[in-house]
C-alpha cells in the first residue's frame, strides 16, 4: 500500500511540474520579439517610425533599417507596391522642391533597392542624383554633402559613393579620392573627418568603409595603428557588467553603446576579423535586447528608461550578423504572454495537487 501511496504522489509532482513547464515551453524566440517591435512601428504603404513612442513622423533610416532586418527573416511590409510608389514621390520631391538631402537620398535609394532587388529608378531622375553626385564631388579628392557648399567630409564621401553604386554609376578619379581619405590620417591610427581635423572613431570607421568601397583597403596608411586605434573604444573590463563587451563612442564617454559598437566591429572586420572579441560582443550586444517591446536599446545612464528604436536595433542586428551570429535570434528568451488558458492550466494543477495531498492525508489517518 506505501508503494501505492508513494507512486501516486511521484506522479502528481511530475504532472505539476510538466504542467507548469508550458509557459516556458511556450516562450517566443528572438526573432518573433524584433519583428513584432518593427511591425509596431510601421505606418503601412508610408513606412517606418524609428521607435513606438515616437510622434508617428516616418524615419527614411529606420524604414531603410526596417526593411533590411524583415528581408533577411524572409517577411514583407505592407502594402509594397504603394510603399514603393511613396518612396519614389519622395524623392520626386526632393529634386522638385530643391531639397537635395544626401543622407535622405541614400536611404530612399536603399530602400527601393530592398523592396526590389531588381529596381530601376526612371531615367529622368537617375541624371538627376547623378548630376547631383557630381555637383557635390570636390576635385581634391572627396564628396560635400551638398551640391551648394565644398565642405567635405569622410561621412559625406561615404554616402555618396553608396549612392553612385546604387544607380549603377562608376566612379571616376578613385585614385584622388583614396589619396583624400588617406591624407585624413592622424599619427594616432585614426582619421579625423579631413586633413585638419583630429582622429574620431566614426572617422576612422568611415575611411575604412570609403578604402573598402573603392577596392582600396590595402591601402591604409597603418593597419595595426588603426586597429589598434579602434579597439582602444572596446570595454575590456569583465568588471564593468553594463559595458563590457561593446565599443565607446568616444574617448570621452562612459556608456558602450550598440552604434559605436556597430561601427568598430564593421571597421575592425574589414581589416583583421581575428582582433574581434566575438563571444564577449555578442553576449554585450543580445542583453541590449529590449524586454519590454522585444527591440534593441541603446544603454542609458542611471535608473533612465531603455527605449528601443529601430535603428539601435538594426546596429544589434548587423553586429551579430558580422561576427556570424544571427542563429541567436532562434533562440527563445522571457516567458509568453499572459492569457487566461495558461491561468486555468496552473490553477488546475495546484488544484490536483491540493486535492491528492487531502486525499493522501486522510488515508493516512484511516
């Protein structure tokens, strides 16, 4: 009879842990969390807001980073053809109104090319952003970021030469334009934003990217220097449990954050991907996940509130897919929604097992 008694209540203990082990079993990976949070942020057949508490005003860099993000997953956004048709008037504008933005223009582009891999803007406005390109190239070597000034800038440069890739457009002078990027370098190992400026790491980050573009990244002045110049923003201090792992923005700061690290990983991979501390990034970069709207967040100072946006999400997203790492968003993280079956499949179980340790009880004392 104690066999009995003893077999019973090991079979309540299993069934109330299997039982209480669905809510785990029913967690949601990674994956699910990031492209719900872009969802969210969708304003359909417009495109994408950069965070959900935002005032609902469309990002052209979040929708571009929207886009790259559900493309690699193999899902849609709504409404293509009229996002499309929306991105085109956009840019129609721009020349229309003499509102040639750079940066804008790269990021429209971009996204067409996404939505369509196979897209080929009309003839009349591909002249237009050429001629444009062109307006902006200085003869020293290097790209303004406007048509109307000759200030040039390694971000500026960069920008354009995506943009000359994207109309299938070649380049002419490469040769002045790498010599430009090379005389930006400082003794340090950085690059300062032109020849007279001092070493930053975003600098430094965009004149490898410029010498990668133009087939030219052999050419840097002094790759361990700079190497050694990007690595010294890594946070190597296992003590630091809020950094450690990702890059600073500057010299100055005190917060890593998914941007900067973006940025130094990339530069860093294009010259030497060994010098990469991948286990310790990639931990840093999948706690910036945002729990409570499933997005990446960029650190904050304090008991500040984390917001997630889209475009500290897609620096997260491209990290990881630089130090190979993407298989991470298989995983399942936090627990699943609350709902009122998972409610009545707990009370039920504590239920039973209330219930067999009375019955127990009261066999007991017979």
């Amino acid at each position: 009879m104690k066999h009995k008694y003893r077999s019973l209540i090991i079979s309540t203990i299993v069934i109330f842990l299997a039982i209480n082990a669905i809510p785990s079993a029913l967690a949601k990976t990674r994956q699910y969390y990031l492209t719900s949070f872009i969802y969210k942020n969708e304003i359909q057949g417009e495109g994408f807001t950069n965070a959900i508490d935002s005032d609902d005003s469309i990002s052209f860099e979040a929708t571009t980073y929207a886009l790259d993000i559900l493309n690699y997953f193999a899902v849609n956004p709504h409404n293509i053809e009229t996002l499309k048709s929306t991105l085109e008037d956009d840019i129609e504008d721009m020349f229309n109104n003499y509102e040639e933005n750079l940066y804008d223009l790269f990021f429209l582009m971009k996204s067409l090319n996404i939505l369509d891999q196979d897209y080929e803007i009309n003839l009349n406005l591909e002249n237009k952003i050429y001629e444009f390109l062109n307006d902006t190239e200085q003869i020293t070597g290097g790209f303004s970021y406007s048509n109307t000034t000759d200030l040039v800038s390694l971000t500026s440069t960069y920008y354009c030469i995506q943009l000359f890739s994207l109309i299938e457009k070649p380049i002419e002078n490469i040769t002045i334009h790498k010599n430009w990027v090379l005389s930006c370098y400082n003794s340090d190992g950085g690059y300062g934003s032109n020849q007279s400026l001092p070493s930053t790491m975003v600098d430094t980050c965009f004149a490898v990217f410029i010498l990668e573009e133009l087939g030219e990244i052999e050419a840097l002045n002094s790759v361990n220097k700079t190497i050694g110049y990007l690595q010294s923003f890594y946070v190597i201090d296992s003590a630091d449990l809020d950094n450690y792992g990702g890059y600073m923005p500057d010299d100055y700061a005190s917060i890593a954050l998914l941007s900067s690290t973006y940025y130094c990983v990339k530069a860093v991979s294009l010259i030497d991907s060994t010098k990469l501390f991948k286990n310790t990034i990639k931990t840093w970069v999948l706690a910036r996940q945002n729990f409570m709207d499933g997005g990446f967040a960029e650190n904050t100072e304090g008991y500040q509130q984390k917001t997630s946006s889209i475009v500290a999400s897609y620096y997260a997203f491209e990290t990881l897919k630089i130090l190979g790492s993407l298989s991470s968003f298989l995983s399942e993280i936090w627990m699943v929604e609350f709902n009122y079956w998972i409610l009545g499949i707990v009370l039920f179980s504590i239920g039973l097992v209330i219930v067999a340790a009375i019955f127990l009880w009261r066999r007991t004392r017979i």
